[in-house]
C-alpha cells in the first residue's frame, strides 16, 4: 500500500493521469486485503493470470461468441453470464481445429476501480 500511495502522490504531482484497478481471483495466494476504499465494480474478465493478462474476453466476444453481451467497461457483469460464457469456449473448442482459440492458464477476473 505504501508503494502505491507513493506512486498516486507522485503522478498528481506530476499531472499524470492515473487508474488503479483491483483484480480479484479466485486464486488463494498472494492475497491483498484492499482497505475501506471506494470502488466501482467493472466487470468480469477471463484472462492469463500471469504474463502478459490476454483477455479472452476481449480478443473473442467480438469476433466469436457475439451472442454474449458484455457492459459498458467490455466486461461481463456477472459471475453467471461469464461462466456460461467459459461453458461455451470449452464446447467451441470440442468442435473446432485446434488453436482456433488462446490456450493457457486462464482465470476469472473480477475487476473493480479504486480510489484512494
């Protein structure tokens, strides 16, 4: 926390715009335990959880699975609409050539945008 509060201190100082997002897993460790903070909830994403964060999400609905509906940050706005969505990438890749899709270790995201 120490670091991040020196970083927002020093980009107004700097003029710099700035946005700090909180990204929830379901993965036990490492785990922030985020102060009383004001957040806004974005949205859920499925993305790698390490390396570069591709987003399934935003590299796929648009161009393959255009039934599902995302919200206003590109993001799904329950747990249940992005399962289903997980339910049916898994079923387009039992029937699709291989690599038709990102493979890797991906996770749901719940995203949140925080104020200091």
């Amino acid at each position: 926390m120490n670091y991040i509060r020196k970083y927002v201190a020093e980009a107004e100082k700097r003029n710099i715009k700035y946005r700090l997002l909180l990204c929830e897993t379901d993965i036990p460790d490492p785990k922030f335990d985020c102060p009383d903070f004001k957040k806004i909830f974005l949205g859920y994403d499925y993305a790698y959880a390490v390396s570069d964060n591709y987003s399934a999400v935003y590299n796929e609905i648009p161009f393959v699975f255009t039934q599902f509906k995302l919200n206003q940050y590109g993001l799904f706005q329950t747990r249940e609409e992005i399962e289903e969505y997980i339910v049916a990438r898994e079923k387009f890749k039992l029937t699709h050539p291989p690599l038709m899709l990102e493979e890797g270790d991906f996770v749901v995201f719940k995203l949140h945008e925080v104020f200091l």
